[in-house]
C-alpha cells in the first residue's frame, strides 16, 4: 500500500464512522520500535475548515493490508 492509498483508506474509514467533514492532512510511515510493536500509517485528518488541530484525529493502519490498527487524538 502506497501512502496515498492509506490516506484514502484513512479517511474512508473515518467517514464511515461520522466523521463526514474531515480531510487528509499528512501521511507518514512509521517502523516498529517508533511508538508500536510494528510498522504502520500514520495519517492524520483535520476537519474542514481547518481548526489548526483542535478537532484532529490520527488513524494508524496496518502497513501491508490497510486494516485499522486505532482511531485516536494526536498526541
């Protein structure tokens, strides 16, 4: 899966769980060891207009098979 493709998925899943206003921000990759037991995207969505974080979410996805991994604040 390349990085466009897990912002894709990103915000699919976010939609289908209500958060029907948000866009993709920034995607990166990050390698086991780096906060977690194993490598993973890293996109975070911000909700239109921007609200410069504020309403922010982080959805980590599986590196290889774009299967949810956690749906949590950034940190």
């Amino acid at each position: 899966m390349l990085s466009i493709q897990a912002g894709q998925r990103a915000l699919a899943i976010a939609r289908d769980r209500g958060m029907k206003d948000f866009e993709v921000v920034h995607v990166a990759r990050a390698r086991s060891g780096e906060g977690a037991s194993e490598d993973r995207w890293v996109v975070l969505l911000d909700r239109v207009p921007h609200t410069r974080l504020k309403h922010a979410v982080v959805v980590e996805l599986r590196i290889d098979d774009g299967s949810l991994l956690t749906i949590r604040p950034p940190q």
